[in-house]
C-alpha cells in the first residue's frame, strides 16, 4: 500500500506530477467536484493545527469525500495508552484513507505499516512535514516558474523544523540548486539530512549566521518560526527566539522577484509590513498546500485500488540497537523492535528506521 511518510517516496516525476494535477484542479475546479465520492479522510491529529488539518479537510469536501478524525491526543484513546500500530488498524476499517499528525518522530511510519489503507504524514516531531514540501514546490513554481537553477535561503530553527528537512530533501532532486542555511549554531540542520541528502548527493551549501549577508543572492527566502514545543530547556528557548526577525528594511537587501517563504504560523519572525510586499508569498503558499492536498489524496486513493503491500528490505537492517533520541515513538511504544538501517556502509552508520537519528 503507497503511503507518503517521507518525501523521497515519490521520485522528481512523481513530485511533478503532484504539480501539474493541484494546477489543473486550480484551472478546473469542477472536474474534480465528485472524484471522491463516498470516500472517507480521517485526520488524526495528536498535536495542534490550523493549516494542515482544515486544508486536508477542505481538501477532501472539495473532492466529494468526507472527513473525520479528531484534533487532539487527549480527545482519542491514545489517552488511555492505545498505541499507534492498534489505532491504524482500527481507523483501516472505517476509512479510506488517513492523515496523522504526531509530536513523536516514526509516529506515522509505524501507522503506515499496521493500516490496510493509505497513511499520510502530517508532520511528526522535528523530523519531517512531507505535505508542507508539496504546498512549497508548488508556491515556488507558481511564483518563479521553476524549480531548478535556484539559490534558497532557510533561516531559522533548522534543527526542529521539519518543514525544512522535507523541502530540503526535495528540491536536492532539482537540478542547479544551492541551499544557504541560515541559523543560530544551537539550531543546526541534523547531520541526517546534511549528510545524507547534502554531502551524499554533492548539493552545494553554505552555512551562515547572517541573514544581511545572505540575502542579495537568494532566490528563495525560507523563513522558520523558533519551535518552542521542541526544546527541553525553555532559557535557550527565550535567548533564542527572536534570532532573526525579517522586516522591510532587510527586504531592501533582497532581489526584486525573490519569494518568502514561510510553513507558518509565524511568531515574530516576519513583521506584518511585510505581508505587503509582493513578495511574500506565505499566504498564497497556505492555499497551495490544499490543491497539493487534493491531488495527493487523489493519488493515493488511486494507487490503493491495486495495493501491492511493500515489504521492507531488510538487506541493510540491523536489530536490536536500542534508539537513545528521546523523542522517537519507539520510545514510548515498547512493543516496537528496535531496527536500524545501514545508510552509509562505508562508514558503518546505523540509523534508527523510525527516526533516523544515528544509533
Ligand atoms: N504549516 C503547518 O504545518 O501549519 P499548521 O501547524 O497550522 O498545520
């Protein structure tokens, strides 16, 4: 059964597939007023959401399908200790389909591999917001017209902000792209993506900790918000929080038609002057992501009526090697087995498969 837990189970032509289905659906709203009839979407969402949650469920009424689901842990029986493996068995026989949201990294992995329907990751911990990467390719196609031979900018909380992982992660399968990555060091890209997605594939990058000095050059300026829910000590939060605030003055940096980016919601660190610059594109961007939502939905839906259950290889699997990253979901679901991928065999590096922190 296809699901999408990381981005890089689609390929590029997948991904531009995905593209070129949200523009005909923006162009021709009517053709696909009934593709999901009598289907259902259930969101299950253990963390709080505006944007993704309501435009997966826009998403899905503007198909023809329904939707249901909660919004929060404490309103679903994972209260009462119900694991994620038993909830995505359950939730198999009253949908067609499911998004999950997770504060715990693997979460929707391990749903994906216990549901008889397609699982959706709708961000799980720090680690990775696949369906964000979709509404951000399509907004930058939309804005620039491309999306090779670009300069992107992410500035910010690179350390727990999954939306950069999965953007990342996606647009190295772009031609002539270049990443300039702008942050405090505490919030540091983890060495997962840097050395598996950036150093494995060659991809040229800077690290920087000036937004001033990297603006002229971007193409794309990808603003984050400080991830409070994620840190452990709430001082670094407060000394950090207010790293890099863009304004109007530091647009003047910018080029004419660059875009800024934001997953949103933002803090402080976009002031509201510049929502009018015709750059910001992070409005448009949140409406991006339900026309990237429809045409995921309609995708899996579609690959689901001839379900070939992919097995994992377990060539390069390792057993047994306890995950130390606390917030894993193999932490707190005790029944999972503890596994480890071999991601680069000449230097020995095991992964855990559900978080991909180094064991
Ligand atoms: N961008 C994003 O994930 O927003 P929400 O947290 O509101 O879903």
């Amino acid at each position: 059964m296809r699901s999408l837990i990381s981005i890089l189970d689609f390929s590029k032509e997948e991904l531009d597939q995905l593209i070129a289905t949200a523009k005909d659906i923006i162009a021709n709203p009517e053709k696909y007023w009934d593709c999901c009839k009598h289907k259902k979407l259930a969101t299950l969402f253990f963390e709080p959401s505006t944007r993704t949650r309501l435009s997966f469920e826009a998403a899905m009424m503007e198909l023809g399908g329904s939707v249901l689901g909660f919004s929060q842990a404490s309103s679903s029986s994972a209260s009462k200790g119900e694991s994620m493996a038993d909830t995505a068995k359950i939730l198999s026989c009253y949908v067609d389909i499911m998004a999950i949201r997770h504060p715990r990294e693997g979460a929707p992995f391990v749903a994906s591999r216990n549901a008889t329907v397609p699982v959706i990751n709708a961000g799980d911990g720090g680690h990775q917001h696949p369906t964000q990467t979709l509404a951000d390719l399509l907004t930058i196609s939309r804005e620039l017209g491309r999306l090779d031979n670009l300069t992107i900018g992410f500035c910010g909380d690179l350390k727990y902000g999954r939306t950069v992982h999965s953007l990342i992660e996606a647009m190295s399968r772009y031609t002539g792209i270049k990443f300039v990555l702008i942050s405090p060091e505490e919030l540091k890209l983890p060495n997962y993506v840097r050395y598996n997605t950036l150093e494995k594939h060659r991809i040229p990058y800077e690290v920087t900790t000036s937004l001033e000095d990297a603006l002229p050059n971007l193409d794309v300026l990808y603003m984050t918000r400080i991830q409070q829910e994620r840190f452990d000590d709430l001082d670094e939060y407060n000394r950090l929080k207010d790293s890099y605030v863009l304004n109007t003055e530091k647009m003047k940096l910018a080029k004419k038609d660059m875009c800024v980016l934001h997953p949103l919601p933002r803090v402080n660190e976009i002031s509201v002057a510049v929502d009018d610059d015709p750059r910001a594109a992070y409005f448009r961007q949140a409406l991006n992501g339900k026309y990237m939502r429809m045409a995921l939905i309609l995708k899996l839906l579609e690959e689901a009526k001839d379900p070939q259950k992919e097995a994992i290889s377990t060539n390069d699997l390792v057993f047994d090697r306890p995950c130390t990253n606390p917030k894993c979901i193999c932490q707190v679901e005790q029944e999972l087995r503890p596994t480890a991928r071999i991601t680069d065999p000449k230097e020995g590096v095991l992964r855990c498969i559900f978080c991909e922190k180094k064991v």
